[in-house]
C-alpha cells in the first residue's frame, strides 16, 4: 500500500503530550522562590510554544527581565528534574501512533522544549515506539518557527519535504512548516482555537488522533 506520507513530525507540548498542568506547577515554584506572582493556567497556556526562556520572560513581566537568565536557569533545572506525575497523553493517541508505526510510517518530534527534557518525555511516555529523531531546543539550533530543525530532521530520515506532515498545536508549528515548505496538520486538543491558527495560515485542522490517522493512512 502507499501512503502519502512516509514520514509524520509531531510538536511535543499541546500535541503529544498535555503537560501544562506540570510546566504551571513548577514555574509557579520557581516564581515563588524569586518573589514573583504567580500566573495562571490560562496565562501559562498562552506563554507555552516559543521555548522556555520566551515563556519565563513572559511570566516575570518587563519588570523583572533584568534576573531572566538567572530565574530561567532555576526554571530549567527544576522541570528538568520534575517526573511529569501531572502530565498525559492525549486521548486515543498511543493506538494511533501504534498504528502510524506498523504501517511503517517514519516518525519524529521537533519542539522547542530543552532538548534532554524532550528526549527524557519521550522515553517516559512513549518507551513502546520507535521515534527515528527527536530534536528539542540546544545550542546551534534556532527554536521553531526557523526551518533548521525541521529541515535536519528531514534530511536524517532520507524523505522528501513532500513525503512528510508537520503535525502540531501552535503558531509556531503552522509557521515552520510553511517555512520549510512541508505540510501541516493543525491539532484542536491542543493549546490553541482553530481561529488563532487560521489567523497564522493554518489550512488542515484534526479534532482526534482518528482524524489524524485518515490523513497519514
């Protein structure tokens, strides 16, 4: 049978994983211990997509920029050693992915999430799959939505742009892949309307890992 994409390239945050309710938690931490106020859910999910150091500015607000590096550095260590007791898959995913896998469907995460805490969730979360790439934030690499991670991924798996899907919740994800010139499924479980995506470009919209399945298989 083929398929009309060999390769599958999902973001982590909002489309793998639901991992707000543990990036709140120790943020909030963290903000504590500088005698910063604490945001909210809602607050936290707008920060969430342009990596750690955009979503710590944010939570410090303009006033409190001057201590970044050193609030961001306390952040990172502290959801690097989190064990993600409040994070979870999303509903029907893993027999999605399942599937994607035994079709012999190449997949690959691209997120702007500190590269080893990406690597450590995908082997908390996903151990029973085989990801052919992972690629997080780290020194080298411009975050999402520059096209160089992607385009690396692309070129370690041995597709073609036109072989692969981006799949992913944000802006962020819509805008890499427009720059990289692949296509892209846009998430509705994730952490952004279908209005603020279509605001950005976004053009295919999947409400359920079934839906998303229809697309690749």
């Amino acid at each position: 049978m083929i398929f009309m994409y060999k390769a599958v390239i999902f973001d982590l945050d909002g489309t793998l994983l639901d991992s707000v309710d543990d990036i709140v938690y120790t943020l909030n931490q963290t903000l504590e211990q500088f005698s910063v106020a604490p945001v909210s859910r809602e607050q936290t999910v707008s920060y969430i997509g342009n990596g750690a150091s955009e979503l710590v500015r944010l939570a410090i607000g303009l006033k409190n920029e001057g201590r970044l590096a050193e609030i961001l550095a306390c952040y990172k260590k502290a959801y690097a050693a989190s064990d993600s007791s409040r994070t979870k898959v999303f509903e029907g995913e893993m027999q999605a992915l399942l599937k994607m896998q035994a079709a012999g469907v190449k997949l690959a995460v691209l997120t702007n999430k500190p590269h080893a805490v990406a690597v450590k969730s995908i082997k908390q979360f996903f151990g029973g799959l085989n990801f052919d790439c992972v690629q997080g934030q780290q020194e080298g690499m411009p975050l999402k939505p520059a096209p160089q991670g992607l385009l690396k991924i692309i070129e370690d798996m041995g597709v073609s742009k036109r072989e692969c899907l981006f799949v992913g919740d944000g802006e962020a994800d819509v805008a890499v892949a427009q720059n990289a010139g692949v296509d892209c499924a846009s998430v509705l479980w994730g952490y952004r309307t279908r209005e603020q995506l279509e605001k950005i470009g976004a053009k295919i919209f999947v409400s359920s890992f079934g839906e998303l399945l229809k697309i690749i298989l």
